[in-house]
C-alpha cells in the first residue's frame, strides 16, 4: 500500500541533512527512515558542503550520506541558472553564495517539494519569496500527517535529534504530534 | 596544528597579563593563550547570538569565524549549542 504512494519530494540543506545523518532509531540513520518516505534531493553545493567536505575532514556521516549516495538513496541535481535580480535581492538579505544556490535551486522545483533547513534566516527568506520551507522535525510531523510514517516512530526520532534543537523546538513538535496543539 | 605568533601587546595587555600570571599562577604564555580563546569563544557566542535570533545565516557565521560550513557544525555541537 505504501510504495504506491507517491514519496514526499524534498530538497535539503546542510544542517538538517548532517543532522538526519548523525543520529540512529531503531538502529537505522534518521535519513534512512527520511528515504522511505521522502525524495531526497540535494544542490551540488549541499553535496559539497556535507559530502565532499565532510570526507575531507574524517566525519562519520559523511562516509554514510556518501554510501547512500552512492545507492542512489539521494539525487543531487544540476546547478541552475542564477536570476540576477532575485540573486541581488539575497544577497541584500545577507544570504552567502549556497544559501542563494539553494534558494535558485528550490525556485525551480515543483510546488509540492519541501524544502528542509533548520536555518531561521533562510527560514524567512524563503517564506517571504513565498516558498514553503520546513525544519527537519516538521517534516517527521508531515510525514505522521501524510500517514507515511506512525506516531510512535516518529516521536523517537524527534527524541533522537532532541541534542541539536533548542528545548521548546521539539517540545512543541511532540505536542502537536499528540494532538495537543 | 598549533601555529606560534609573536605579537606587541599594549600598556594595558601587558598588565592585565601580568595580573593573571600572579593571580592564577600560570605562565604569561598561558595567560596569553587564555586570553585570545575567552577572546574567541565571546566572538563565537556574540555570532551565535546573532543567527539563533535569524539575523545572520549559519553560512554567514561559519564565514565570519573563518570555517567551513562541517567546521562550524561541530563547534556547535562541542559547545552544545543548538542548531535550531
């Protein structure tokens, strides 16, 4: 029932796809888990930024996101062209070159992709060109949403990446996960 | 990999690394040392400050401490510091 589903498409950012790689449930990654529900999809400079410099430095992760790559868990796409006016207008906003390639990148994918990032100010630059970005626990809430994942995996997970947000963060994801809020 | 600077420090460097050496009796290399990382750490904490309240981008941090994006992640992580 659930391969007929069509996968959620997602475009990640750094922060959220290290995080998804760092942390295990039920002794599978996070992103594991991300890549049965979930299109994974990734600039080249998100590539960059977490593979190939990840290699570079010995981390962990990134020998495990460079193996799922390799499997063709994820698809890291073409660069795009960049829109002069739309890239000025970031740059205004003081988002640096790949936060820009992500942004141009997530303008020409289709409505329905997520993007991911646990970055606030990229967070808002992309909800004020009005794209929808979501952090990395509320995309677990979208998929319990979506009934692509049950509630009690999805709260051990949320526990899991606990160490890497802010304490009300996923507090408040698990209330809504409860139904609470 | 440790790199060695000799730098002139000013009237008041000079005392107050004085200061430290008698009052923790610690070397002035290491009052020195001391002094450059709470240095660090405050322009670490003062850019976090920043880009946990959204006015600055992780990548923008990263850049104004001189890392690479992985670097600054796992600064974060070290000085337990959330990412979101």
């Amino acid at each position: 029932m659930q391969n007929r589903k069509r996968k959620i498409s997602t475009l990640f950012d750094s922060g959220a796809l290290i995080t998804s790689a760092k942390f295990s449930v039920r002794g599978r990654l996070i992103i594991d888990h991300v890549v049965d529900c979930c299109r994974v999809n990734l600039s080249p400079e998100i590539k960059h930024e977490t593979i190939d410099m990840g290699l570079l430095f010995g981390y962990q992760d990134a020998q495990d996101l460079a193996h799922r790559l390799e499997m063709r868990n994820f698809l890291v796409l073409n660069s795009v062209a960049r829109d002069s006016a739309l890239e000025s207008a970031l740059t205004n906003l003081g988002l640096e070159n790949a936060d820009c390639a992500v942004v141009h990148t997530y303008k020409h994918m289709s409505n329905q992709t997520k993007l991911i990032t646990d970055d606030h100010r990229l967070f808002i630059a992309t909800t004020r060109l009005g794209l929808s970005p979501i952090f990395l626990p509320d995309l677990i809430l979208l998929l319990v949403n979506k009934a692509w994942m049950n509630v009690a995996l999805a709260s051990e997970i949320l526990e899991a990446m606990q160490p890497r947000y802010a304490k009300g963060f996923i507090e408040l994801a698990h209330k809504r996960l409860k139904g609470v809020i | 990999m440790a790199t060695a600077v000799s730098i002139e420090l000013d009237d008041h460097l000079q005392r107050f690394i004085a200061y430290l050496q008698k009052s923790r009796r610690i070397t002035s290399r290491q009052a020195a040392i001391d002094l450059i990382k709470a240095g660090y750490y405050q322009q670490v904490r003062q850019l976090y400050s920043q880009y946990s309240k959204g006015d600055i981008t992780f990548r923008r941090m990263a850049k104004e401490l001189g890392l690479e994006y992985r670097q600054l992640y796992t600064l974060l992580e070290e000085l337990n510091l959330p990412l979101a």
